[in-house]
C-alpha cells in the first residue's frame, strides 16, 4: 500500500488539512479502539487474536499506522493550540497504550515511536493537573523501559524514555505553585 492509501493514510490527510478542535478531537475516539484492538495486551479479552490489519497490512504495519495517525493527530492539535487535555478519557487510553508499547512490544522501532508519540502528546496536554494524574504511572513504567536488558545507553528507545521522563516532570512541575522555583 503507498504512504497515503488505506483508512488511516485518508485520516492523516484530513488531520493535515483539518482547521476544527472538535473535529481534531473526534478522530481520537475511533483511533482509540482500533490501538485498544490492535496491540496485543491492551484488549480486555485473553482470548485476543491479532486482526489482520486494515487491506494488505501486517499487524505490525497497522501498529505503526496507528501511532503515526495518533502523532499526526497531536502535533495539528499543538500546531494549532488546542489542548488536548479536551480530548476526555481517550487521553488515558493513549498514554496507556504508548507506554504499554514501549514496555512490552517485541519491535525496538515501534517502542521508539510510542515513546516519541507519548512525548508529544504530553507536550499538547498543556495542563500541569492533568499531567500530574498521569506522573506516578508514567514514571514507574519508564523506568521500567530503561530497566530492561535489551536498552542500551544511547539507543532510540532509551533516548525516546529520558525525554518523556523529562518533559512530564517539566510539565508537572512547571505549574503555579512550582513556576517562581524553577524560573
């Protein structure tokens, strides 16, 4: 399938060319169940078999549609100043499923890229409280990532877990209370 072809390449050039937050906004909740579907894990059944994908894609290729449509998402949502934290409790899904991605997921590319996407999307967030309620979660599972045998000092993956290990404690602790401390 070409960059642009598919269900998601269509999404990716809406959300290029896509001005409204609603709209932005409406996309999450079907990209949403399709990661929960997707990645295995994250599905509610333990019976759950790995779909085929959307066409002639292999699931990981749907994987990493998925978080490149979720990025695309994110970055327009910043690009354009709509905070995410708007999006409601499909933020939650996301950031569970991008950190269950870099825990538990066998591909290095695909973890580096959840990682990638959960710093963004943190970034759009652009509310101190709402980052606060994902910190314990978040820190506990990033040190998970760079605990495991398989990440190395310098590589995407260990690089992708400091930087969002960064940018959520700037964010929680760039609030009111904390902002004056850290000027």
């Amino acid at each position: 399938m070409g960059d642009k072809e598919g269900a998601l390449g269509v999404v990716q050039v809406l959300v290029a060319n896509t001005q409204a937050e609603g709209a932005l906004l409406g996309w999450l909740r079907p990209l949403a169940a399709m990661a929960m579907t997707h990645f295995p894990g994250l599905a509610s059944s333990p019976k759950w078999e790995p779909p085929r994908g959307i066409g002639a894609e292999s699931p990981e290729e749907l994987q990493q549609r998925i978080l490149e449509t979720a990025q695309a998402i994110t970055l327009r949502c910043q690009a354009l100043a709509y905070p995410l934290h708007r999006a409601g409790t499909v933020l939650p899904l996301f950031i569970q499923c991008f950190l269950h991605v870099a825990e538990h997921h066998k591909s290095k590319a695909l973890r580096a890229q959840s990682l990638v996407c959960l710093r963004d999307m943190l970034l759009a967030v652009d509310s101190a409280d709402v980052c606060g309620m994902f910190l314990p979660g978040v820190v506990s599972t990033l040190t998970r990532v760079l605990a495991r045998q398989d990440v190395h000092t310098g590589s995407k993956v260990h690089a992708g877990a400091i930087q969002a290990l960064h940018t959520i404690t700037t964010l929680v602790c760039a609030d009111g209370i904390n902002h004056e401390a850290l000027a």
